[in-house]
C-alpha cells in the first residue's frame, strides 16, 4: 500500500530525499527544508507548491 499524503502539513514533514508523485503527475525529490527538484530539471521549486495528493515514491529513512 502506497502513503498518501493529502495535508501540507503532512507534505512539511517528508525528511529530505523523499520522493513523490503529486496530483499533476510530478516526480519531485525534496532537496532542503523549502525546496524541491523534478528530475531532469537543475532548477528548484517551492516544495509546498506540490499539488496534493501525493504519493511517496521513496522515504530515506525506509530500508527496502
């Protein structure tokens, strides 16, 4: 099962490094506490610009 996050709240608390999909389709690796990256892009974005929901791809922490 996939974690949603649906909050901006919950969107805030992702550790940096997590990865996920937005509602647009976005893959976005969150880069510092404010911004993230989309992969092929060397620019960042304001991670809480992400459209919600999202599903994380990937968490740090987790060891597949």
């Amino acid at each position: 099962m996939s974690e949603q996050i649906t909050t901006a709240e919950e969107l805030d608390a992702l550790p940096v490094g997590s990865v996920v999909r937005s509602a647009a389709d976005t893959i976005a690796a969150r880069y510092d506490s404010q911004r993230g990256v989309v992969f092929g892009d060397d620019r960042s974005f304001p991670w809480s610009n992400l459209n919600l929901p999202a599903t994380v791809l990937y968490r740090p922490e987790v060891t597949p």
